[in-house]
C-alpha cells in the first residue's frame, strides 16, 4: 500500500488509441509470435513523488479465431510519465486497442517553501 503524506493531491487522467493494425494488415493483425506495443506518456504537471498508475483497456477489437490473450499495463512510472504497454501471444489476432489511464500521487503544496 502506497500511503500519501500531502494533503495536495493530484490526478491526471487520459485516453487514446494504442494501435490499429486490422486496416493495413499490421503485426497485431497477422501476427502469430509475442508482440508488444508501447507508448510513452506524459503528465500535463509534475508530481512531487512517484504516483500511482492505472491503465485498462477502453476498447479491445478482436478476432474470433483464437484465444483471447492479453496483458496491458503501467512502465516505467515517474514523476512526468510512464510506459503504457500491451502485450499479446501466440495466435490471437487484435484489431485495435484504445486505453485509458488515470494516475494519482503527491504534488507540490504551493505554501510549502524550500529556502536552501
């Protein structure tokens, strides 16, 4: 459990599309090994620590012919941003993906200053 010592919280949140490989036949389409898609993203502040990641799939376009396999989650986690990541195996066959994420942590306290 991550306890927050700041009574100044902060909260950034989004949603976008991750990849959408159906239309021109990309590697999540037609592919059949391990594949991998990752995207950086960045915080419009700064946390004053580490925050707390959340990320989840928003949309998950797939094809029927196989098994459903999926692992979606929060890298690399800093002040400024992180690495949302989406993996997938073997012979499942993904269209496209949206993800949202929502992060949460410490920020600056504006009253609190730091003379040295």
């Amino acid at each position: 459990m991550k306890c927050l010592s700041s009574h100044t919280i902060g909260m950034n949140q989004g949603t976008f599309e991750l990849f959408s490989d159906f239309q021109d036949g990309g590697e999540m389409w037609t592919g059949s090994v391990p594949r991998k898609v990752s995207r950086a993203v960045e915080f419009s502040e700064a946390f004053s620590a580490q925050p707390m990641a959340h990320v989840s799939l928003s949309i998950w376009d797939m094809g029927n012919d196989s098994n459903a396999r999926a692992d979606i989650r929060a890298e690399n986690v800093t002040v400024t941003g992180f690495d949302l990541v989406f993996r997938t195996l073997s012979d499942t066959r993904i269209a496209r993906v949206s993800a949202s994420w929502l992060v949460i942590g410490e920020m600056a306290d504006p009253d609190q200053w730091q003379l040295y």
